[in-house]
C-alpha cells in the first residue's frame, strides 16, 4: 500500500465540519452545540475545512485524534432533523442509515437525558 501524506483533524475540527457541512447549522447554532462561542467555532471550522482541502487536492490521508470532547454515554439516542421524532439504538450497531418514523437520512445523536 502506498505510504500517504497526512494532514490532522482534532475531534472538535471533525465535528465542526458535521455540524456545518452535513447538518447544515449555522454557526451560532453548531457553536452552542459544541460549548463554544460563534467566532471561535468559525475558527475551528475554517481550519478544518483547509485541512480537508489539502487532503482533497494533494492526495493525502486524514488522520482524526486529539481535541477537546466528552463521549455521549452508553445509550445512542438520535433526533431526526425533518420529522423531530427521537429513537434509541443498541451499542454497537453503527450508525442507523435513516429515521424510522420519516425515512430521512438527515439526523443527529444528542446526550442521553438522564
């Protein structure tokens, strides 16, 4: 296998991207999600999208580590952004492909309410 070049995504600079690029969020939103203020998250954000775009031109592997973050807990509870219906799923199944109430691909995982 070809040994690749690397460029780094902390976890909060990949995770900046999935709440602006694929949910959609708007800044101010995706930053009180992720316990920041809008500018800092438009930091973090703009770093990680010219990260993913030396990978994309250059050929080069994105290695994910580091950063600032707290895992979820033990149950996986997902909100549907078109149909707000929220469903739990077992440990260990991946990541569902759609919501079970609407069939939309367009959800997220929040914190368990306990």
């Amino acid at each position: 296998m070809i040994d690749l070049s690397e460029v780094h995504l902390t976890v909060d600079e990949r995770e900046s991207i999935r709440l602006a690029d694929l949910l959609g969020m708007s800044h101010e939103e995706a930053g009180k999600r992720m316990g920041v203020s809008r500018a800092t998250f438009g930091r973090i954000v703009q770093h990680a999208r010219r990260a993913v775009a030396d990978a994309l031109i250059n050929g080069k592997a994105i290695k994910i580590e580091g950063g600032n973050y707290s895992l979820i807990g033990d149950k996986r509870i997902f909100i549907c952004i078109k149909c707000d219906n929220s469903w739990e799923e077992q440990l260990g199944t991946g990541r569902p492909q759609n919501c079970p109430a609407c069939n939309d691909e367009n959800f997220y995982r929040i914190r368990d309410k306990e």
